[in-house]
C-alpha cells in the first residue's frame, strides 16, 4: 500500500465516529446540547514481508487415467466390476470366453511335440537346442558317405597299383558324390527341421500368451470411472471394457499467465480452493512445462495433492502460488480502509486531528 504517513488500525471506526459526530453535533448545535467525544482505536503502518503470488486457475485430474480393452477377440464372459469399483494393480476386470484359446495352445504343443520328435528330441521339454550332426537322418547319412569314402580310397589305390579297372573308378567315384549329395541334403533337412521347431515354440508361446489375454487386468490402483462393455456381447480385439483412473494422488494441473510465468519455479507452494468449497488446499508445484501454449500463452504446472477422497478429478481451481517471502511492503489492517465512491482511503493521525489520504492497495493476506 502506499501511503504518505502512519495511520490508523481503527481509521474507519474514528471516521464513522467522527461522521456521526458531526450529524450530532450540527443537531446538538441546533438544540444547544454538548456532544461527548467517542473512543477510537489506532495504529501504526508499518513495513512487513508481505507474499508475492501468481493467480493461476486450472482443473484436478486424474493422476493416470486408461482405458482398459481387450487383446483379442471373444464373447465377455466375466465383468468383476462396475462403476466405483476399487480395485489393485493386478486385479482381474473382465475374461473373455477362453476355450477357443486353450484349444490353440494344446494344438501348438502338439505340433510342437511333433517338431521335436522328428530332431530326435523328448517330446516335452524346453531345450530346444540339439547338434545337427547328431540328428538321425544326418548320422546315417554319414555314415553312408564314410562308407562311399573309403570304397573310393580303396579303389584309387588299387588303380595305382593297377589292379582296378575303369569302370570300378566310375562306380566308387559316382557312389561318393551321391553320398556327398545326400549327407549336403540332410544337413539343410536338419536346419530346416531347427528352424520349424523354432517356429513352434514361438507358435506355442503367442497361443499360451492369447490365452493369458482373455482375462483383463488393471495395471495400476485406481477406481472404474465407466463400463463400457455389457456381459455375453461379443467383442473385436481391441474394443474397450472399463475407463479406469487413479484418483490419489491427483494431478492439479494450472494455467499460468505468460506475465507470471517467468517466476514459477518447481517447489513454489500452491494454494488453492475448488469450485462450490470453501476449504484451502496446498501443494508443491511438481512439474513445469518447457514451453507457453501457442494459443493462449499461458504456461503448463502441475502439482501432486494427497487425496484422502474429498477431491474429484475434473474440479475446477482457482489457485496461488507463492513465488516470494521476502518482499517488504507498507501494510495496514484491512479494518482500516474506507472504500468510498471508488476510492480506497484511509485516515491518518496529524497534529491530533483526522486527516483523508487517498491511497492504492496492493496485496493482501493475514487481515492486512
């Protein structure tokens, strides 16, 4: 406030008395009757650290807030919850009919049985690794080609020494590539086989993780805002069931004029009060925006606020944040402004009389 001298805490009751006083004493002065004097109360203005803040409007909202779907498609079999429901990270919300997809796993690991049969692996187990030179078709095939190997040798040398005829040659040497051939199309046969067991294992673990898709669960704590989805309706993948938000904490989330903006800082107090209440909240501002809006200037903050379930996501706010403690400003009591015409004035003590001194008010706080 600002003002040229010190005034009065009672300014305002002096002025009504000095107001009244004159009624009475211009009818006293008429009727030629003596008017006592009335008591006033006064203070001193002084120089006081006064807050400075930045008024800021904005909304609570939900901290997370998801819509829960289906992963894949099916009858809704089971719907556990309803609007107001409060449920766990974890919790089952809905199922989907899921015997189509228990009969898929059990035909994945058939086949994948299958696959591990023909390696020359146990039927049931989860290692799937195996030699190729130690699968049967490329063992025999192997076997064949030491077999055509040696024939060769022998014969080779038996040309050397001349005993074997040409046709011999021709034969053993026919007799190992054949071999060769078919010990190269075991080899691809056994890659081939690794990479179709590969294949139905990977079969098996999307049918079995289907399978684990028909139930839907929450992924956080929160309460259902909306169903969705109605029992026995049949359902695409991807079709949503429940609306689910956290609503403790609760986001406050504030518009900041551009002019404000520059003084906000990440641990500034915010108090604030909701729409249709009377009670004063307080928070410390969490996170800032890196940028104003392109459209109404204004910046982004938000707060974390202790929900105890007093507060509703989507309440409107009208909030402050202190952005300084350690202004020092010319403060008088509220009591002792006289708001008159427009004009805020206050009366000052000088010289024992009452004198009228307009002045201009600025903040306010702790009835100052």
């Amino acid at each position: 406030m600002h003002a040229a001298a010190p005034c009065s805490a009672g300014i305002a009751l002096l002025m009504v008395a000095l107001a009244g006083g004159c009624s009475r004493r211009d009818a006293a002065s008429g009727a030629g009757l003596a008017v006592p004097p009335r008591e006033v109360h006064t203070a001193v203005a002084t120089e006081r650290p006064m807050e400075r803040v930045a008024v800021a409007t904005g909304s609570l909202l939900a901290y997370e807030q998801t819509t829960l779907s289906v992963k894949v498609a099916g009858r809704l079999q089971t719907l556990a919850v309803d609007i107001g429901s409060v449920i766990k990270a974890g919790d089952m919300v809905a199922r989907v009919e899921p015997r189509d997809y228990e009969l898929r796993a059990q035909q994945a690991e058939a086949a994948l049985a299958q696959t591990r049969a023909a390696l020359g692996l146990p039927l049931e187990g989860t290692n799937d690794r195996i030699p190729i030179e130690e699968t049967s078709p490329v063992r025999q095939a192997q076997a064949v080609l030491d077999e055509a190997t040696k024939n060769r040798e022998r014969i080779l040398e038996l040309a050397r020494q001349g005993i074997s005829s040409s046709s011999e040659q021709d034969t053993v040497e026919a007799a190992f590539k054949v071999a060769q051939s078919r010990y190269q199309t075991a080899l691809d046969d056994a890659r081939t086989r690794q990479a179709a067991l590969a294949q139905r294992r990977a079969e098996l673990e999307l049918a079995r993780q289907q399978l684990a898709d028909t139930t839907v669960r929450a992924p956080f704590d929160g309460t259902i805002q909306a169903r969705v989805a109605n029992l026995g309706e049949f359902l695409s993948a991807g079709s949503p069931v429940v609306r689910l938000v956290k609503t403790s904490p609760l986001r406050l989330r504030l518009e900041v004029p551009e002019r404000q903006a520059v003084e906000l800082r990440a641990g500034q107090t915010v108090r604030f009060t909701v729409e249709g209440g009377t009670n004063r909240y307080q928070a410390a501002l969490s996170r800032l925006s890196p940028a104003l809006t392109e459209q109404s200037r204004v910046l982004i903050a938000e707060a974390d606020v202790p929900n105890d379930g007093s507060l509703r996501a989507g309440t409107f706010v009208r909030a402050e944040v202190i952005v300084d403690t350690t202004d020092r400003e010319v403060a008088v009591p509220s009591e002792a402004l006289v708001l008159f015409a427009g004009l805020e004035k206050v009366v000052l003590i000088r010289d024992g009389k009452a004198v009228e001194r307009v002045v201009e008010t600025g903040r306010r706080g702790d009835g100052s």
